[in-house]
C-alpha cells in the first residue's frame, strides 16, 4: 500500500502530482505497517477494561500488574513517533494555512459550485442545513488514505464515508509533510473512544 499513496504538494491540497516520498516515509509509520510480530489480543483487551487516568498518564492493571502507558513508551512499543505536531493549534504556524472548506476541495474530483448544487438538490431544493464531507468525492489514492486513517490509524465504528474534523486535519498534515505526534494522537483517541463508547476501536 505505502508505494502507491503518494503524498501531492501543496499547502492545501491543490498540488500537482510529483515525484517523493510517500507519506508512510515522512510519518514514519512504515515499521507499524509493515510489522508481523506477534499479538496478544486478550491482553490488550484487558488492558483497555482495566484502563483509566492517574496523574495525566495512562494507568492499568493486567494480572496484577501496573501498566503506565505515556507517549513515549507508545512510541516505543508501536516504533511511530512521539514527537512531532498535535491536529490543529491555531498558536502551531504549520496550521496558518489551514482552510477545512479550501482544503477539502482541493482533495475533490468535483466543485465547489456542484457540490452545492448537488447538497441542494438532495435536500428538496433547499439550502442543506450543515456540510457533508464525503471521501466519495476524493480522487482513488485520497481516498484510500482517507479509509487508512479511519479504519487503522484512528479506527472509529461509524459513517466510514464522511471525513471528520480529526481525519480532515490529519489529511492536510500528511498532504502537507507535517510530521504528526501518532502516539500522543492515538492515545488521545484511545480515551475519547472509551468516554464515548465504553471500548477501543483497536481490536
């Protein structure tokens, strides 16, 4: 998969194809993606039932054991990085760029102005009350890594069609070569998932 999702230039999207590096490169993700060591479901799913917050840090208990669970050690165990930038901070310069609407039309096959007409006549002939940001509308390799994200990176048990915020930013920081922090982003999502859903979406 990493040799065909290559990454397009530009600050939001409406770059030309070019030869690089694909975005499992710049990410640093490869060593994730392409691992085939062992894996110990029951224990991880342990862990997560037994998983809350103390202190800031990720704490659980697997056979009578404590388990702390920090950024780093994320890191260190999946091999992705633990430094880098968080989703969208306005105070982050990298994100001064950043337009969701822009951006996500320059991703598009279609218009702006067709998807309006399309929204609208979908809804009646009225004005439809919100946006729908649909990854149908990407071009095939955008696409994909579109559904990489929604069902590996940051897996979630809905719409896998619609684009989220999360997903949209992490988009434009990939398209971008804006090096993401994937272990503080995916414990983030770990926590969010569980407040939501009362499980993780990772097994």
């Amino acid at each position: 998969m990493a040799s065909k999702l290559k990454r397009k230039a530009g600050t939001v999207g409406k770059g030309k194809e070019k030869a690089s590096l694909s975005f499992m490169d710049v990410q640093r993700l490869g060593p994730l993606i392409t691992s085939s060591g062992p894996d110990y479901p029951d224990l991880v799913r342990m862990f997560y039932c037994n998983m809350c917050i103390e202190n800031g840090k990720f704490v659980s208990h697997v056979r009578g054991k404590k388990i702390t669970l920090t950024p780093k050690r994320l890191g260190q165990i999946l091999d992705i990085p633990s430094g880098g930038h968080m989703l969208y901070d306005p105070e982050d310069e990298v994100w001064n760029a950043y337009n969701k609407r822009e951006f996500y039309f320059g991703l598009s096959r279609i218009s702006e102005g067709e998807y309006h007409e399309k929204m609208v006549e979908s809804h009646g002939g009225e004005e439809p009350p919100k946006d729908f940001w649909s990854a149908g509308n990407f071009f095939i390799n955008d696409r994909l890594l579109h559904y990489f994200l929604a069902y590996v990176m940051l897996p979630r048990n809905s719409n896998h069609c619609t684009v989220t915020d999360t997903e949209m930013q992490a988009l434009y920081a990939i398209k971008n070569d804006i090096t993401l922090n994937w272990s503080r982003l995916i414990l983030h999502h770990i926590i969010t998932c569980k407040n939501k859903v009362g499980s993780t979406m990772y097994l």
